[in-house]
C-alpha cells in the first residue's frame, strides 16, 4: 500500500476500475510502457482515443439515422471502433461493441440501437472514470508506474 | 560485422553470414531492428511504436498503406519487417501484404481485431509470415526479429544451394563464353554436390559477408522469361550474355542472369543428381530417403520435373509444393525445396512468408532431376526421383507419402485441400496396396486421383499425375498428387510392381494419389505453391494464387482435364471424350484448370493465374509425356522431352509411348478400366 495518502487513493480508484471491469489487462500493458521518458504515456492514449473514437461515434450515428440501416457498414464501423477500445483496455466498450457487431451480422435493427445507446454510456462512464484517475495522477505527482493488482 | 547488421544494412549475406557463422549473433540483436508498422488507427499506432521501442526496435509509424508502400519503395533496404493492419480505408492490407511480397521480400505481419478464422486464413495464403489479433501484447512483438532471421536463414539456404548469388556473380569464369562449364561454382558440381555446397557454403560465407549487391528480384515473369530464353537456346548452350540478350530486359545485367542461371543449373544438376541415385526402383521404394523429406521430396521432384519439363514457373512449383506440402511438416519441405529452387530462379520474392517449415531446400534439390534441359533422361530419373519422393514422403504402401493430409495440415494452403486429401489419402492408401498388386485397382484409384490431383494437388505433384491417369476421376482433387505421387515411383524403371509401365503407372499413380492428396496440399505441383516456395526462398507469399490454384483445381478436377493426359491409352483417352488424344486433352486440362483458376474469385493477379496456366498447360503436357517415359522404362523412351515441349512432341511421344506400352496395359485391364470407368 502506498504511504502517501494521494498515491493511496489513486492505487484505490485504479483497483475499482478493473474490479468494477471498466478496463482490462490491456489497460495494464500501457501501463507498463509507462516510464520516466513518458510519464503521463496512458493518459496520452487515451485523450487520443477519446478524440478519435468520437469521430466512429458520429459516423455511426448518422448511420443510425440512415434507413434501412446499412448494417455491412455499421459492422465496420463497429470493427474500426472495437479495434481502437480493445487496444486501451476499455473492457465494457469493447463487449458492447462486440454485441452490437453481433446484431449487425444478424440484421437486427433495433438491437443495434439499443446496444449502441448502451455502449455511449459505457464509454461516457469510462471517461469520466479514467479522467478523475488521470488528474488524481497528476496531483499525486510523478510516481513509480502503476503496480500490477495484487 | 554484427552491428552492422543489426543497425540494418541487413543485406542478405552479412545478416546471414552473421548468423551462419556460428550464430554469432550480435549482441545487440534483435535492437534496431527496423519496424515498419502501417495502421489507420492512430491509437493502435501509437501504442505500436511505443511497444516497439520498448523492444529496442527502431520503428517507423505509416497511417496510410500507401505511405507505407512509398516510404518501402523509396528505401529498399532500409526496414527489416513490416506491420500492417488488415482493415484499412485506402488501400486493404492485404494488398499491401501482396504488393510488399512481390516488390521488396520482406516479412510482413498482419494484425487485426479481426480472428476469425476466413481472416486468418486470408493472412496465411496471402503469404503472412504471422497474423497477431488485436489488442497486440508487447510480448507478441518481442519476438518479432524470429520472422526476419527466419527469412534470412531461407534466403541464406537459398544461396548456399544454388551457389550463391554474389559469389557467383563475382566469379571470373562465369563469363559468357565459359558457360556453365568454366565457372568454379558450377565446376564443382561435376563433384559431390553436398561436397560442393559445403564448399561454396564456406565460400559463400566468407565472400558474401562482406558484398552486398543490390538484390535483383526474380519475379516470376522475370524467370519465365528467363527460362524461355534458356530453353530457346538449349541448355547446353544457354550463356548468360545470350540469355540476357533474349530477355530483353532493361536494367538486368549479365551478372544477374549469370548468377541466376548458375542457381539454376544448380538445380537442374540436383535434380539429375538425384534420379542418378535412383536407379534401382525396389530400392526406392523401400528406401525412405531421409533427404526426400517425403512428400517435399516428391513434390518437390515432381514439381521440378514438371517445372523443367513444363517451365513450371517456380513460382507453381513452390506454391504446388508449399501447398502440397503443408511446409510446416518436414515432408513436405522437401517439394517445396524444389519448388524453391524453382522459385529461386522464377523469383527471388520472397514469396512464402510462411516462414515456418523451411523445408529441406536441400532434399529437394537433390532429388529432383527433373530440370528441363535433360529430358531424355530426366524422365527415368524424374521417376526415380520422383519415386524417392514419394517413398520418403512416407510412402502410402509404395512411395506414396501419408503424410499429405499432414502436411496438409500444417500447412493453410493445404487446408483448403486437406479434406480432399484425406479421402484421396484413403482412396490413395487403397490405390497403393492395389497398385502394387494390380494394375486395374491402380487405374481406379488413379482416374480420380488425376482428375482430383490435377485440382489440388496441382501444388507440387502435378506434373506427374496427370499424365498418368486420364480416367477422369475427379474425385481426387489430388488429380495433381498423383502425378507426383507417380512420378517418383516410376523413376524411369520399370516398378517391381510389374512389368508393364502401365502397371507401374497404376501403382504410382495411386501412391501417388495418396500422396498427391496429401501433398497436392504443397504440390499440386501445377498450382504455382507460391505461397509454399515462398517460404522457403522467400518469396512473397502469393496466397492468392494458391487459393486459385486450389479452387481452380477443384473445378477443373471435373473438368477432367487431367485426364486429357493420361497416357493410359489413346483409346481410353478417346473414350473420356477428349479430343484427339492426350495433348488436347492436356491442353483442355490445363484450359480447364486455367479458367477455374480464373474463375475462382480470388484470381486477383490474373498474372499469376495465367502463368499457372501456361504452366498448367506446360505441365500437362509434360505430365503426359513424363508418364509415358516412366511407363515405358523398359524401353528406353524415345526422347521425348525436348528441352521445351511442344504440344506436337508430345502428342507423338504419347502415341509412341501408347502404343509400346498398350500391350502391357492391357494385361493390367488398365486400359478397360480407364476406358469403361473414366467418368468424363
């Protein structure tokens, strides 16, 4: 356990977001690639998820307001947009986008909307979550790169 | 010397003589390795590089496919593995897997979220040398610099085999007039060729080690061309400087060619060096020679045969053989090694990024004798050879190698195929025990595995198997197998089997069904194994033309195209509704295999393609005439094999050989059977 009470809090918030499954062991590998040369390495890749994974979102969403859906092109979007969320971690997203993969495959229109309404807020959630995590980081200053959980 | 290499100016010869020279491998190896890494996603991209870097590696970041294939091209030399996403929005990576192959021989991994199974398959054929599913572990790059030594080594065998690129080039006696028989290199092929390799291995070592030479790349056009222009003057008279001037090719200079025809003499004297040491057929059979690598061997022989008689592009032949072979097992090597020395000379792409499997370079070339400027004798030997092969292949009962549907297996090329092995390998197994015995189980079992093999197993036996069986039993895609299969038990001498060349036939043919099913996965002999032989002389991975030939196999199977060429009978032939004997049938065969080819919807390089059919075409009528050779071992065969096989020779060859022959064919019922059962 960390002696200062920042780093306490920070080794706390970061266990509750695996255990609570929001980032995966994936999350762990930038972790590692963390280092004195980059220290804020992780946060990096994320801000540039979050920027670039906005723009899938928009793409699908104006897919979504297309009908019929053309599902062989939300399926791709869908793909481009796991492929960016696995690479960072980002456990719940990537499910969902499975899910929502699965209901493309089938066709199933108003599954699709449900699973992407979900995945918006999964993906809501996670940044709010990995933000406070990162600022707290920010504050706790620089640190020996995060442990791996117990 | 190391950190040269290391830092990358990793030419061949220093990278390999680095490592060849008691794996003195630099300490710093694998850092620096220079990555190129391609992926539209800047968030997967930038966690790439910083993996890569944390491995030591230097690392290039491309977001577009083009960038990445300009960035290559400017700098040839300058990147040791390529990393490539598969889905991209300008160009797919596929494509860029085929494009890098083809222009700059370098191992290229693939990655994707993506691992569905078509996918990863995909990645295989087109000749990945690994597919990493996304998110990527830095410990799966870790071992990245496995897949550029892997090459390397391949390349580096490559050289020793045929002589060395550099060393050759730089030998004084290889001059234009001395021809092949003033050079060193080819001087000592007069001797032991192992000797000579070892020798040359050395040599090679010390003198390439230090010479980089610009690569040429041997594309397949490159090399069809240039054994045009061989075959155009005679092998005895091929010089560099003629050849040269025959290709006609801007920017090839005499040291190209006259390295490449040194590699390619090589070969052929391999091939020949082995048929000389298989003369005695029982011996072959039972004998399970260790260089044979089984089914490699075989294939590889057949495929060589084929190419030589055939100008089998080499490209074929490796994808035949890599096909057929499955190259991840060591049988299958040994075609492939075949067809990689075929490959070499067709191309120095590094096709088979496979990179596994690098299968007994060595074995093949030895065994195959089958180099076209020896036709009179190839055939004997081609059968011995081929025999070998199959025996080592593991031999079904005879020769015909088992392990097709292993090899089969390992190898994705052979997947497609690896079913039909597998019934064939039954069928095959049955054909064997039967073909030994009687002839007219062998014609059986031989129809469908020519109709079959000529389809899949195309990839190393193919040259052989066709002729054998017309009876179109397309059952078998290892139409093509059997051939090979055939092949190599008929080494020019009359099989124990029986007399009768048909019989022989029969039972090759049906080893060789076994094998050529097993095989035809690496062999098919006909189907350019491009893939396979790329791994083994690294050339790119031509995944797609070992798709189509697979595919194109399969319908031609019922085309019966194979069965055009067997030289059964003329009669039998006649009944199976081909057109004027065996030649037309051939040629339809090879149509046939030719337009499945292109109508498999993978056909993306119709180049490829179209070499596969000529080569097809080339090979089914070498096919047909090798058949007859084998068949008629006792009666010294005409020579028939002109050093290029012109469709009219071998129409009256097979005539010849049909008509010496007939008689003992019909003791096996052979030609009652092809002629009552061949399922046209």
């Amino acid at each position: 356990m960390e002696r200062n009470p920042m780093r306490r809090q920070l080794a706390i918030m970061r266990q509750s977001l695996f255990d609570q499954g929001h980032v995966d062991e994936q999350f762990v590998q930038l972790e590692e690639l963390q280092d004195d040369a980059n220290p804020n390495f992780v946060e990096e890749v994320v801000t540039l998820y979050y920027r670039d994974s906005a723009r899938i979102i928009l793409n699908i969403e104006q897919a979504l307001e297309r009908k019929p859906f053309d599902f062989r092109k939300l399926d791709a979007y869908m793909h481009q947009f796991k492929g960016s969320s696995s690479s960072i971690g980002a456990k719940k997203v990537k499910a969902e986008s499975t899910l929502f993969r699965e209901y493309c495959k089938s066709g199933n229109g108003e599954g699709c909307m449900r699973s992407f309404h979900q995945l918006k807020k999964e993906y809501a959630t996670l940044r709010k979550k990995l933000g406070a995590y990162f600022q707290l980081a920010r504050q706790a200053g620089p640190v020996e790169t995060a442990s791996r959980p117990k | 010397m190391n950190v040269s290499s290391v830092k990358g100016s990793m030419s061949i010869s220093s990278s390999t003589s680095t490592w060849k020279a008691g794996d003195t491998i630099s300490d710093q190896f694998p850092a620096g390795l220079r990555v190129l890494v391609v992926d539209d996603d800047p968030t997967c991209l930038m966690i790439l590089e910083k993996m890569l870097i944390a491995c030591l590696y230097k690392v290039t970041k491309c977001n577009r496919a083009e960038t990445a294939l300009s960035k290559l091209r400017e700098n040839k030399n300058g990147y040791d593995i390529v990393l490539s996403d598969v889905h991209m929005p300008d160009m797919d990576g596929f494509k860029l897997l085929e494009h890098i192959g083809l222009e700059m021989d370098l191992p290229v991994i693939m990655m994707s979220a993506d691992d569905g199974k078509q996918v990863v398959m995909k990645g295989v054929t087109h000749g990945a040398c690994d597919y990493l599913i996304k998110p990527v572990r830095i410990e799966a790059l870790k071992n990245l610099w496995q897949h550029v030594v892997r090459k390397r080594k391949n390349e580096w065998k490559e050289f020793e085999q045929s002589g060395s690129v550099e060393e050759g080039d730089r030998q004084p006696k290889q001059s234009d007039d001395a021809d092949y028989s003033s050079s060193a290199n080819e001087g000592n092929w007069k001797g032991s060729k192992r000797r000579k390799d070892e020798e040359e291995e050395t040599d090679e070592r010390d003198d390439t080690s230090t010479l980089k030479k610009p690569r040429v790349v041997w594309s397949v056009e490159l090399h069809q061309q240039f054994v045009a222009a061989v075959n155009q003057l005679g092998i005895d008279k091929a010089v560099p400087k003629k050849i040269l001037e025959l290709m006609n090719v801007p920017g090839l200079t005499r040291e190209n060619v006259a390295s490449h025809l040194q590699k390619y003499r090589l070969y052929l004297r391999r091939l020949s060096g082995v048929s000389q040491h298989q003369s005695n057929l029982s011996t072959i059979i039972s004998a399970q020679d260790p260089t044979f690598g089984s089914l490699s061997s075989l294939s590889g022989l057949d495929l060589q045969t084929l190419a030589a008689t055939g100008q089998l592009p080499a490209q074929s032949l490796a994808r035949l053989q890599a096909a057929g072979l499955g190259r991840a097992t060591a049988k299958s090597a040994v075609p492939i090694t075949l067809v990689d020395q075929r490959n070499i000379f067709s191309f120095e792409n590094p096709k088979l990024r496979f990179g596994e499997g690098q299968q007994q370079h060595m074995t093949n070339k030895q065994q195959v004798n089958l180099l076209h400027g020896i036709p009179t004798t190839m055939e004997p030997k081609q059968l011995v050879s081929l025999r070998h092969a199959a025996q080592s292949v593991g031999n079904m009962n005879m020769q015909v190698p088992p392990h097709g549907p292993q090899s089969s297996q390992n190898n994705p090329l052979l997947m497609q195929m690896g079913q039909q092995q597998q019934q064939q390998q039954s069928r095959g197994q049955i054909l064997v025990d039967s073909t030994i015995n009687h002839a007219p189980r062998l014609s059986s079992m031989g129809q469908p595995i020519l109709s079959n093999g000529m389809a899949t197993n195309v990839s190393s036996r193919s040259g052989i198997p066709e002729n054998i069986r017309a009876p179109g039993y397309s059952q078998t895609p290892s139409m093509l197998n059997f051939p090979m299969n055939h092949a190599s038990e008929l080494p020019g001498n009359c099989f124990p089997l029986g007399s009768t060349p048909g019989v022989s036939n029969l039972t090759s043919k049906g080893a060789f069904q076994e094998d050529v099913n097993s095989e035809i996965k690496g062999s098919g002999g006909f189907m350019p194994s491009y893939d396979v032989f790329n791994d083994l002389n690294q050339h790119k991975p031509q995944s797609w033309e070992l798709q189509n030939v697979g595919i194109a196999f399969d319908s031609s199977q019922h085309s019966n195209s194979l069965q055009g060429n067997l030289d059964l009978t003329q009669s039998a032939l006649g009944q199976q509704g081909f057109s004027s004997g065996q030649m037309n049938g051939h040629n339809r065969s090879a149509a046939v295999a030719s337009k499945a080819m292109f109508s498999t919807g993978d056909v993306k390089e119709l180049r490829s393609a179209q070499n596969v059919n000529q080569h097809l075409n080339n090979l089914l009528v070498d096919n047909t005439i090798r058949v007859k050779s084998e068949r008629v071992c006792d009666t010294s065969p005409a020579n028939i094999f002109p050093d290029h096989f012109g469709q009219d020779d071998l129409m009256s060859a097979l005539l010849k050989q049909q008509e010496s022959v007939a008689s003992s064919e019909n003791e096996f019922d052979f030609d009652g059977y092809s002629m009552n059962n061949i399922p046209v």
